[in-house]
C-alpha cells in the first residue's frame, strides 16, 4: 500500500482513465482497435489539449500511465494465452 503513496495522483487517475477507455472499447471492438483508440486518445491529450491548446501541463510519464493498462492488457491475454 506504501507503493499507491508514492505514486502521484494524477498519475494514478491517468491510469485509471485508460483502464476505463479501455475497458469500454473492447465492449465494442477487438483488441487492435482498442489499444489503438486509448493510444490515440492519450496522445490527443498530452499533445493538443496540454501542450497546443495550454489547458494542461504535458508530460510523457502521463502518457506513460494512460497507456500502461494496454501493456497489462495485453501481457495477459497475448503473452500468457
């Protein structure tokens, strides 16, 4: 639990967010399409709406931990199948 600590909240909500982008797309879609969709829209994120339009701070470990959820995904159902 003193791990969850460390790790800064806004990091853990950008994981958090994935995992729900994530999750839905694949109600929807296959798995390629999914990854896609959270990649894309982590991207659109940090690049437009922080940077271009300055409505945030840019960050790579953001995008980092929006995408994490698509490795964890991934490593489970691929990987270990």
């Amino acid at each position: 639990m003193d791990l969850l600590n460390k790790i800064p909240k806004d990091k853990l909500l950008h994981f958090f967010v994935g995992s729900i982008i994530l999750f839905l797309s694949l109600l929807v879609f296959n798995t390629i399409v999914s990854v896609f969709i959270v990649v894309f829209l982590a991207v659109v994120k940090e690049v437009v709406w922080d940077n271009f339009l300055g409505k945030g701070n840019p960050e790579m470990l953001d995008f980092v931990y929006s995408i994490l959820p698509c490795f964890f995904y991934l490593i489970n159902t691929v990987i270990l199948k």
